[in-house]
C-alpha cells in the first residue's frame, strides 16, 4: 500500500500538533493584574451574595421553589470554586484599589486557605442537598453554608 504524501504528513504531523497543543494548553496562566483580580473576585463575591440571597429568599416562602434553588446553589458552588485563585500576591489593599480585604489573607495564607477549602466544601454540600430536594436538609446546609461565608468574612474582610 503507498500512501500519498499528504497522507504520509499528517499521519507525522497530527500527532506532532495535538502534543504541541498539549503543552500550550498545560501550561498556566499568568496570574491577574492585581486590579483584574480584585474586580474579579469583588464580582464573584456579587454573584455569591446573589445566589445566597435566592436560596435565603425562597426557605422563608410557605413552598420554597427548588427551580429557583438548584441554580442558585450551582452558582454558589462553582463560583466559590474560582474565588481562591483571585488574591494572588499584591492584590491586596497596597494595590491601590478599592478592596475590602484585610492584609491577613496574606499574612496568614493557610487559614485563608482552609477557610476558602470550606466555602467549597459547604456550597458543593449544599448543591448536593438540594439534589435531594428534602427542604429541611436544605435549610439546615444553606445556614451552614452561610455561617461559612460569615466566618470568613468576620476574619478576612473589613466591615464598610
């Protein structure tokens, strides 16, 4: 069997592509400017806050709409998912942004860190709940979900 020689070149250069895609698609991403990552991460907060309020506002009716619920707690759990990744070094209050992070994020790296690892943690709990569509078991995870934030937010954010 002869092949022709544009079947011979991407039989040798297909794989050669896909491995150089590879290594472009493996390699990481630079980190944010300081002023991206905390327009970012102030957006997320948003986003957070929003879905929260949902879920929140529909515990307090006589029949909580779990079509309301469900995505609000998606939102919630992969937003909660990017957010640690938007405080890299120097996006803190020295940027000279408007943030009301507090420096000890920085600081103390390995609480901020565990306490982002819980927000995480909760939310994706609180996705699975809502999977399960008991609104007492929902109740219960959305408050530990917001005690999570709030604990956050008592330790790493100025109060304005």
């Amino acid at each position: 069997m002869t092949l022709s020689r544009t079947t011979r070149f991407l039989l040798i250069a297909a794989p050669a592509a896909l491995m150089v895609a590879g290594t472009l698609a493996a390699a990481p991403a630079a980190a944010p400017s300081p002023q991206a990552a905390i327009a970012a991460r102030q957006a997320g907060y948003k986003k957070m806050g929003a879905a929260m309020k949902a879920i929140n506002d529909q515990l307090k009716t006589d029949a909580p709409a779990k079509a309301v619920m469900a995505p609000a707690a998606q939102t919630l759990a992969v937003t909660a998912r990017e957010q640690p990744k938007l405080f890299p070094a120097g996006s803190g209050p020295t940027a000279g942004v408007k943030t009301d992070a507090l420096p000890n994020i920085w600081t103390d790296r390995k609480t901020f860190d565990a306490q982002m690892a819980k927000l995480i943690a909760e939310s994706g709990k609180l996705v699975a709940v809502m999977n399960g569509g008991n609104i007492d078991a929902i109740r219960v995870q959305a408050k530990a979900t917001g005690g999570t934030c709030a604990a956050c937010h008592r330790q790493f954010r100025q109060d304005t």
